[in-house]
C-alpha cells in the first residue's frame, strides 16, 4: 500500500497533464475518508509541496486547482500537517491566488481556500504568516485585503473566522486597531448583516479586540457610533423601548430599540458580545462611556428576556462589575 501510495504522489509532479489531473482527483479523494487521510497523513511532506504545486498551476484548469485545494482543506484538520503546511507557504500560496491582481479567484477555490486559510490561522505560525509579521513592508498588507473583501461580501463568509483567529493574537489586534487602517471599525459595522456565520465572526473579532482595551479603550471608543449598537441591540432583548428610556441614548441605538426588530437568537453571539461590553467597562473611561448610552438600563431589560444560563451569567458578569465599578450610576 505504502510503495502504491508513494507512486500515486509521484503521479501528482508528472510532466502529462493527464496524469497529474487523474492523480490529484485520487488523492482528492483519499482525504475524504479516515483511512485515506491517515494514509496521506504520513506521507504529508511528500503530499504537501506537490499539491501546493498544482493549486498554483492554473495552466492545468480550474478542475486540478479545486481538486488540490479540496486535498489541502482536509489535509489541514490534522495539526501536525498544518505546521507543515505553514513552513511550505501556504497561506503566501492561498493569499497569491485569493487576490491575485490580474484576474479575479473562482469562487469555488476562493471559497476552498479561505477554508484552508481558516484551518491554517488555528495554529501561532499560520497566524504570523498571515500577519505577515516581521515585514515592515508588507506586514498587516494581506489583512486589510482580507477585512476590504469580508466587508463587500466578495468572499466566502468564512473568512470571519479567519478574522477571528487572526484577533486572538496580540499582533493581529494591534493590526485591526491600528487607528489609521480603520479595520476594526470595518468590521463592527458588519454586525447587522443578516447571515448568522457573518454576523458570529464579527462578534468574536470585536471581543477579542476588546482584550485591548485596557491599552486602546479610547480608540476603541472612537468607534461609538457603531460599536456600542453592534455590542448592546444582541442583548437588549424583545421589548419595544419608551421614550423614558430611548432620550437617554444616542440615535444609533434609539431608533432599533424603539421599534419591532429581530432577536439575537445565537447565544454564543450574546456571550461574546457582553464579554467585549465587560472588557471596555473594566476601563472607568468605557464605564463612563457606557452609562453615557444608558447601557445599564439596556442590559437590565435584556436580563429579564434572557433564558440561556450561560448568557445570563455572562449578564451578571457586567452587572456585577457596574455595581461595584464606581458611583456613575448615581451621577445619571
């Protein structure tokens, strides 16, 4: 098996276009089962630069270039080949291909692609190739592509976990925050998109921003117009708020509360959002900031809706830390 196995990869760098493209659809195939993938699993360094040969090799046709990339996409579940797949520059290749100048991607290996690169950007290498970490030149280049492309819905909306990924790292925060590429506002003002899987990569992008915030609270708030309603109209509930309430707060979250409007019905997307909220309140200039936005009375009727335990914890949380973070209660 092994010696047959080694001769079908040896097919994959043949000279007969033939041959390489019924040698990538085999392989293609092999990674679809968990018996293929092991087998291919152990023989990855051999794999790896051969298939990454073929996602390049547009003369071949689309077909091969799918075929590669759908290998590539399985091959990635496995850590250990992830690594691998870092040092032999794949996401340099995906990047390449993804935003290629001179031609748009297909949307069928754009779409296999970000899937890879989502794969990759779990581990700390494919997030630091991705950043491109080290390279005054470039560094941060490939990012804001990826945040220009999310925000005009010209990829596949996967790529939000890329975004998340990327934001779990301190060097990919200091890249979306950095005050003149804007990236981070790009992003918050996709939260009111209709796709859930969207919608969920832009709020845990934002929290995971907000681990900086104790450094960056102000910069975070310059975006106030559109991060508080992106964080607090998850939370707020059913009710159809008065104007008691609403003349208290800004237009950007007056309007949506005061009439009939879709519920947040994911609850990771609440937790994540009444984390980031915590993070910035934490900072007495986002606490000020928050009740500035009657956000206490925003989350104290979103509580009383709220039927998850694990959202309604994550309530408490922030209640808690408003109670006991300063008199700006009594100074509303």
């Amino acid at each position: 098996m092994a010696s047959e196995l080694e001769e079908l990869l040896g097919f994959l760098s043949s000279s007969s276009p033939q041959l390489r493209k019924g040698a990538v659809e085999i392989v293609s195939g092999l990674t679809g089962s968990e018996e293929g993938l092991r087998a291919l699993v152990a023989y990855a360094d051999v794999a790896i630069p051969a298939l990454l040969n073929l996602l390049q090799d547009s003369v071949s046709g689309k077909e091969v270039q799918v075929a590669a990339a759908e290998a590539l996409v399985n091959l990635s579940q496995d850590e250990a080949v992830c690594e691998k797949l870092a040092f032999h520059g794949a996401v340099a290749v995906s990047e390449g291909i993804i935003f290629k100048p001179e031609r748009r991607c297909d949307n069928a290996l754009s779409r296999l692609l970000v899937m890879l690169l989502a794969n990759l950007t779990q581990i700390d290498s494919g997030v630091l190739a991705l950043l491109q970490v080290g390279d005054e030149k470039l560094e941060g280049l490939f990012i804001s592509k990826l945040v220009r492309s999310f925000c005009s819905s010209s990829v596949e909306e996967s790529s939000g976990s890329i975004l998340v990924n990327i934001s779990k790292a301190e060097a990919g925060r200091k890249i979306l925050l950095h005050p003149k590429r804007r990236l981070l506002k790009q992003i918050v003002q996709q939260m009111d998109s209709t796709n859930p899987l969207r919608k969920k990569g832009v709020s845990g992008t934002i929290r995971n921003c907000c681990f900086e915030a104790d450094k960056q609270v102000e910069n975070l708030l310059l975006m106030s117009e559109f991060l508080w309603p992106a964080l607090l109209l998850p939370v707020a509930g059913k009710k159809i708020y008065g104007q008691e309430d609403t003349s208290k707060m800004p237009l950007e979250l007056a309007n949506p509360l005061e009439i009939e409007r879709e519920v947040t019905d994911d609850p990771e997307i609440r937790i994540q959002a009444l984390e980031a909220i915590y993070l910035i309140v934490l900072q007495d200039t986002g606490r000020k900031a928050f009740w500035g936005v009657n956000g206490p009375r925003i989350l104290e009727v979103g509580y009383q809706d709220e039927e998850d335990p694990r959202v309604m914890e994550a309530y408490e949380r922030v209640g808690s830390l408003l109670v006991t973070g300063g008199d700006e209660a009594g100074d509303q």
